[in-house]
C-alpha cells in the first residue's frame, strides 16, 4: 500500500507544473525581466472599447482605422495589444491604405496605457511609404450622449537612418495627425 501511495504521489510531482504568472495590463505589478511564459493579460477589457472600426469623415476626406485586440508571443512571453490598419481618402483619391496587411503586419500596434487613465493609449503607427518616420499615435477614447468617439493625436517621434538608397526619403505624414473619429 505504501508503494502505492509513493507511487501516486511522484505522479503527481511529476504531473504538476508551476502556472505561468499573469500580470494585469496597465498595473504597475509587472517586472523589470518579465518571466518565460507569463502573461501581459488585459484583465480588465481596457482595450474592449477601443476595438472595431472607426471613422472621420469632413470636406470630401474619409480616414477609417480598424482594430483588434490579440494575444501575441513576445518571444518568451505573451500579452494583449491592440493591432490594426487604415486607409485615408482624399477627394475620392487613396493616399494611403494598409487594410489589406494581415494583423501580423499590422501598421497601428501596441497597448502603452496612460496611468490613472483608462480611457487612453498609445500605439506604434507605420507608414510603409513614409520608412525613415518613427512614430506615435495617441487615441483618447469618449463616449458621449451613447456616441463614441477616439481623438486620434499622431505624433512624429524621431526618423530612422538608413544608408539604404532604395528607402523611400519622404518624412510627411500621409494621414491625418489630429482628428476624432466615430464608432462604425
């Protein structure tokens, strides 16, 4: 019987494994060296209201941003971040469009939250004809009279060097830098 009992027991030693940590996205428990296999989770659905389709529309101009919250492996470990894309319109000419880059290539990524401001987030934006610009989007999110609205702040944070002499060189922003857009 104690063989038995010794036999069940190295089982389930065996058997156990230790959970993989989860941090809550935006709290300031997660540490400096993020563990193997922990997870960034948004526990609290911060980014929920943040996905879907958005849209400003004014003069002959129609700017749409879709996104999506996903899991993603950050080499080692995992969390939540919204990714998505865009496409801007002017006068019935596309001056920019990633919708059809698949959310691995997403061209809006990220989850920076703001402390003590859920309503809040920054995300890397990428213009694939614009590859020397390093930059930022702000998108403040409100939800008035049932109407929600993201402030869209995009901001240039630095340039890239390359000695490519392929790399496109333009450094103007494509789409627009500071617009409210409507829930589709």
């Amino acid at each position: 019987m104690k063989q038995i009992l010794a036999i069940l027991l190295l089982i389930m030693i065996v058997n156990c494994k230790a959970q993989s940590p989860v941090y809550t996205l935006g709290n300031n428990d997660i540490p400096g060296i993020i563990p193997n296999n922990a997870y960034i989770k948004d526990v609290n659905n911060i980014l929920n209201k943040f996905e879907g389709t958005w849209k400003y529309s004014e003069n002959g101009k129609i700017f749409t941003i879709s996104l999506q919250k996903i899991k993603i492996d950050l080499q080692g470990y995992f969390k939540d971040l919204l990714r998505g894309n865009y496409k801007y319109v002017s006068n019935n000419l596309t001056l920019a469009d990633t919708t059809n880059y698949p959310l691995s290539d997403a061209n809006l990524s990220g989850a920076r939250l703001w402390e003590g401001d859920s309503n809040k987030i920054t995300l890397f934006f990428y213009d694939p004809e614009r590859p020397k610009m390093s930059t930022r989007v702000t998108l403040t999110y409100s939800n008035i009279n049932g109407v929600e609205k993201l402030h869209w702040d995009l901001k240039l944070t630095g340039y890239v060097s390359s000695r490519n002499p392929n790399m496109n060189q333009a450094i103007d922003f494509r789409v627009p830098t500071n617009v409210e857009l409507i829930k589709q």
